[in-house]
C-alpha cells in the first residue's frame, strides 16, 4: 500500500473505530461484531506500525475505552485497569507462548475461560465491600457500589481470614443466559426494545439508575484477579485459591498449564464445551502464573505482557431455511427476513435470520430449503453467513426476490448505489405510515407518551391519524369514544401531545423522519441553519457546509422539501406552534453586534458549532454562505479555496481564530480568582501505576 493510500485507509479506519467504540461503550449497542471491530483494529495497528510517523497520539490504537457516563459519580482506581491483548489465530498464540518460554525459561501458565460479560473492580476494606468501580477508562470508572450490592454473588463481608486488610479484586459481571431470556420475554411483553447479548444486558444493568432494577435482573459477578500491595502469595493461582475460601465466586474451569500443548489442550475443550455453559464466553485467558514472572515481563500502557486472550471465532449453527418474510420500514425500505428451523445458538433459540438485501441473497446463493450456517453479530437478530452447498436440493432453484410491495401491492423500485428495494407509495402503504408516526413520536423525538403502536394502528384504522400533522388535530370527544381508548388515556394523550409542542427543533427535525437524517445529523443542521425555513431554502451546496453533511444527505433532504405532501404536513405543524427554530443562547456581550460572520475551516481546540455559539453569545448572526452582506469571515484550517476567493473577491475582511478570540476577549467577564486546589488525601496503599508491581 503507498503513503497516500495508507493515509487515507488510516483515517477511514479511525472514523469507523471511534464510531464503533461510541455505538459500544457509551451507548451499549453495538452494530458489528467483536470480530469484525478487532479486525479493523488490527488492520489500523498493522498500518500504524507500517507507517509510525501516520500514528497519531488520539488513534482508537492507543484507547482501552471508556464506559463511563454522566449519571454516576467517577472513581479512580487503585491500580489502574488494563485490558488484553487478544489474538483470533492459535498461531500467534503458540508465538505468544514460545517468546515467554524463551524469556523466563521454565514458566506456568494459568488457561482460564474469558467470560462475555463488563468488567468490574471491587475494593475491599477489613473484608466488607468498600466500592464497586467499572473499567471506565482503566484509570477512572464509574462508582457503580449500590447497584453491585444487589448481585447476590459478589460477597458483602468475607469469609475465613488472611485476606489483607485493603485490596481490590477484579472480574466480570456477567447476565447468565437464564436471565437474560427472561428479561427479554418481559420486554417484549411490554413492547419495550429486547437487548442484543447477555454481555450489552450485563453493561447496561449495572448503569441503571435504580438498584431495584438491578437486583430484579438476576446478574452474576465471577472474580479472576486479585490486585494488592501486601498480597502474601506467590502465584496467580494460589490467589483465586484464596479469593474462594474468602467468599468469591470464582470460576472452577482455570488450568494451570506448562506447555503450549496443554494450553492448546484447554482451548480444544473449551472451544465446543463452552456451548455447554450457562453464561457466554467468548473466548480463553492465559496467564504467567508466577508473580515474580509476572513482574519480569512487565506491561506496556495499554496491556500487561504477561497475559492475553485467545477469541474463539463466532459460534455458528446450522439449520434450514424454510422461507422468507419481506418487512417493509417507514422509509419504504424492504428487508427479507430468513424464516428458520429453529437451532440452538449462542445460549438462545434462534428461529429467523436477518438477510440484507437482494444483493446478499444472490451473492451468497441462498434457496428456500437451503441448509445455512447463522451467526450472532452485535445485533439482536442473527445473520445468515453461508449455505452448506453439499446439503442443497437437487430440485431447487435460484431464490426469486419480489418485485411488488408484500403492503401494498406497489411496483417496487431502485435507487442508484443502493442495495436495498423500495416501496415507493409513501403516503398509501400501511407499515410505512405507521412507521413514520412511531418514529415521530418515539422518546428520542417529540416523546409523545401514551400513543403507542397499538394506539397509533386504532387511530389510523379509525380515519384520524393519516400522518404526523393529524396528531395535533386529534378530535377529543372522537378520541374517547373509541373502543380500546376510554376517555383517561385520551386525556394523557393529548397531554402528551401538548408537552411535544415545546419539543427543541433539533429532535423536531430528527422527528419529520427524512431519510439519512438521524439524530446527530438533525443536530448539526439545526445548530448550523438555526431554523427550518432556512434548511428548506439551502441549495445542496449550503446543505453541503454544514458538519456531516454528504452530498447524499443533502440530496435527500431537498427531495423531501420539494414533495409537497411534505411541505403541507410541515405548515400544519407549524399552525399546531411546534419548535421549528433553534432556542437562541443567552448574550453575554455585545461586541459583534449587527455583524454577519461566516465560520468556516478546522479551528484548533473548538468545534465549528462552538464557534458559532461564540459568534451568537457575543451578538452576531451566523450566515451559511459568503455573499457581500458579511462583515467578516473566521477561516480556520482548510477553509475552501473557492469562498477564500470569493470572499476576496467581495473585499470580505477574512479572520484568523486567533484574531477572532482576540475581538471579542476583551468584552469576556473577567474570570474569577482561581480558587486553591483542592487537597487530595493521600493514598493509603500506593497507586503506582507500574504494572509489574501489581500483586
Ligand atoms: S484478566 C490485566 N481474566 O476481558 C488483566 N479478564 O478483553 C485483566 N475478561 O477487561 C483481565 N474474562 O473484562 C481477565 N478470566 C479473565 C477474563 C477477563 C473476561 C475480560 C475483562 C478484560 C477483557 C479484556
């Protein structure tokens, strides 16, 4: 690969990365697999490494994650939490083996089973519970104690005697499939959205907000590292020994090994064992048993060097493929979904597949009464990888895609560049309708409580709901009298409905449901044009200048402006006095009074719309694009060399940041006297980060 490309692969590794790392770790749902995730990591370190002066200091390469979020109180960590290093191939791991053998010689290995779970750190103090810490970044987690308390596994006094009077001890909290089934029936029971995997269900129970919640989910917490100045043994082995007689709960499955044959022993077993297990795991841990070898190996930042991770590859089932369902969605976009034999997979029974499109269907070959392999990705439902060929019919043909809405009966179309089908018949066919109301109303959008699917089926059945804008001219005496309704759910309702009217325009925006315009991307058109008239107006190269925005968003927000249906529903809405501009931040100065500034380029520390903000706090208005009515331009890096020319053209006077921050620093408030650091109070056990001095 030469420079440029590798330059360009880098940073289209990092986007996907950070995207990823925030889809797991903030908003515990994930999109790929593991698998996938590492293999991307991989290829990013593999370029890094290629190319070192490419590496940059912010690369998801030099990131362990972070977990951490707003609702609870952060905690550092004694001994900071590293991860592993983990490896997919047996290959790199007998390398991993052979290299420790070499370095210290005659050496034990401690093989232990990798649960699926979230990691957690507990510290004990003359044996109670002191506090429970999730990994967080490895240095700072989220205090997460209360809801800990309610995991009947992890032991709140300690038994026996000779554990120090101060330690952390580390593990895994983790939703065994049991529970996890069970939470799932409950949630679909009440409609509410099911979970992925036992290990998104684990993460996002122990960040709930109430510890009742929590002792209702039936988690489990096994411990497999005990961390420590004063501990008194010599191996990792004999620690997990002593963790069980204090109370713990620790796993029975780890092996001490001395070869590579046995470690590899351990992985053969556990690899189809595994299945067997109550609890998900998703691959082996090796250990150097040796605290003394332990700290001769030592770690680098992000992992100690003397342990790794072995992944197993996805689990896979076989099973047969008996028929395929067409979903239609809000946009009109059709999903075939693979009916199956049901098979045992992953802890779970699973009966349908997802299948992403006709393309996929015909590059992968896949026939009704095909046998096909099936396997757990991020996502809720599985996904068909392959068809076992030497199963296949005699008699079976090619699978023939529909080519008329399953709905509504419509011709189905196209779209240049997408692999999806679509049914065109927006306004007239029912999922799609349905589809877009829900959206419309979902708590993320205008959070219209009480109109439900089944509520929003009764009204659209009934004639009064054929579009978002009905919603606010709801008939109440019509609304109660309706079979399933009575008049207090009428009432909540249209309560409900009139709370949204003070909705913030970014999640009006998110709400009119237009194609590719999610919730972030409604943020970043909202704070850029300020208000709905303004986006309706932009051409697609206005559209094109806000952050995020591609030329494909922008082509599909002007489709849905100039489809009069739209623009009908939007004056409706308008007239019910729904939020269509952005709310207007407080002043604090007024030196860029009556000025229009265009914000344009990279700024280095601020973000575009934070530059914006400062424009409106100070008094000025911001404009999209350069024309003779702005008093000034602040070019940031890699401002556009066509508006840098206009603007010259004009004699538009063009900022640096810092010049900018200059006009408008000297009307800041000034600040207060700092006041005294705080004094932190000594540590009572040294937190040295060095590793090798854990234990
Ligand atoms: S030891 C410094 N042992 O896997 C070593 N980790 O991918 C600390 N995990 O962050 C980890 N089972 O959350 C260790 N038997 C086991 C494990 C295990 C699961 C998790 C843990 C860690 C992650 C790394």
């Amino acid at each position: 690969m030469s420079r440029e490309q590798a330059i360009k692969r880098i940073e289209e590794l990092t986007k996907q990365l950070e995207y990823h790392s925030h889809k797991y770790y903030i908003e515990n749902s994930p999109e790929i697999s593991d698998f996938d995730f590492d293999a991307m990591l991989r290829e990013l370190q593999d370029l890094e490494a290629q190319y070192p002066d490419l590496a940059s200091p912010n690369s998801p390469t030099m990131r362990v994650g972070s977990d951490l979020t707003s609702e609870f109180v952060s905690a550092e960590h004694r001994f900071p939490m590293l991860s592993l290093a983990n490896t997919y191939s047996a290959e790199e791991l007998g390398e991993w083996i052979d290299r420790i053998i070499r370095e210290i010689g005659e050496v034990e290995f401690v093989a232990e089973l990798k649960f699926d779970g979230t990691a957690i750190s507990l510290t004990y103090e003359n044996g109670e519970l002191l506090q429970a810490i999730t990994r967080g970044d490895g240095r700072r987690g989220d205090d997460v104690t209360r809801n800990v308390r309610t995991i009947r596994s992890v032991p709140l006094r300690l038994q026996g005697e000779g554990y120090p009077a101060l330690f952390e001890i580390r593990g895994e909290i983790i939703m065994p499939y049991a529970s996890f089934d069970r939470l799932n029936s409950e949630r679909e029971a009440a409609g509410e959205p099911l979970l992925a995997n036992p290990r998104n269900a684990a993460a996002g129970t122990l960040k709930q907000q109430s510890s009742q919640v929590v002792a209702h989910r039936g988690l489990d917490c096994t411990l497999y590292n005990l961390a420590g100045n004063d501990l008194k043994f010599e191996t990792h082995a004999e620690s997990l020994e002593a963790a069980r007689s204090w109370g713990f709960k620790v796993s029975e499955h780890a092996r001490v090994c001395r070869t590579r044959e046995d470690v590899e022993h351990f992985i053969a077993h556990w690899d189809t064992a595994r299945k067997t297990l109550p609890y998900a795991t998703d691959g082996v841990v090796i250990k150097v048993n040796r605290y003394a070898d332990q700290r001769t190996l030592g770690s680098t930042a992000k992992a100690p060097r003397w342990a790794v991770a072995y992944k197993f590859q996805a689990e896979k089932a076989l099973t047969k493929i008996t028929s395929v369902d067409f979903q239609v969605g809000r946009t009109g976009a059709i999903t075939p979904v693979a009916n199956l034999e049901p098979v045992q997979l992953a802890g779970t029974i699973v009966k349908r597949a997802s299948i992403h499109n006709a393309d996929q269907i015909s590059a992968l070959d896949i026939r009704l009464g095909d046998m096909v392999y099936v396997e757990k990705g991020g996502e809720i439902i599985p996904k068909i990888t392959g068809v076992e060929l030497s199963e296949r019919q005699a008699d079976s043909t090619p699978f023939e895609y529909i080519t008329h809405c399953p709905e509504c009966g419509s011709e189905l179309v196209r779209f240049e560049g997408e692999a999806k089908h679509y049914c065109p018949n927006a306004s007239g066919c029912k999922p799609q309708i349905i589809g877009r109301i829900e959206h419309f109303v979902k708590r993320k959008a205008m959070d219209i409580e009480g109109l439900g699917g089944e509520t929003i089926e009764l009204l659209w059945q009934n004639d009064m709901l054929a579009d978002i804008s009905d919603i606010y001219h709801l008939n109440p005496v019509t609304l109660a009298s309706l079979p399933r309704l009575g008049e207090k759910s009428a009432a909540n309702l249209l309560e409900g409905v009139r709370i949204s009217k003070e909705v913030p325009f970014e999640r009006v925006l998110f709400a009119l449901g237009i194609r590719f315009v999610g919730e972030t991307t409604a943020k970043y058109l909202a704070t850029h044009f300020r208000t709905l008239d303004a986006i309706a107006a932009a051409s697609a190269e206005e559209l094109a200048e806000a952050e995020e925005i591609g030329s494909k968003i922008a082509e599909s927000i002007i489709a849905y402006f100039a489809d009069e249906k739209n623009r009908a529903i939007i004056e409706r809405l308008r007239e019910a006095g729904l939020q269509f501009e952005i709310e207007e931040k407080q002043q604090t100065s007024n030196a860029l009074a009556g000025k229009s500034v265009v914000i344009s380029g990279k700024f280095e520390g601020r973000s575009r719309d934070d530059m914006k903000a400062l424009v409106e706090e100070h008094g000025g208005k911001n404009l999209a694009a350069v024309s003779a009515n702005v008093d000034f331009i602040v070019a940031g890096e890699n401002m556009g060399p066509a508006k840098r020319q206009k603007a010259e053209k004009l004699g538009v006077k063009i900022l640096s940041e810092a010049e900018f921050m200059a006009l408008i620093a000297d009307t800041e408030a000034t600040p207060e006297e700092p006041k005294p650091q705080e004094q932190t109070p000594e540590p009572q056990i040294d937190n040295n980060p060095v590793q090798g001095r854990l234990f």
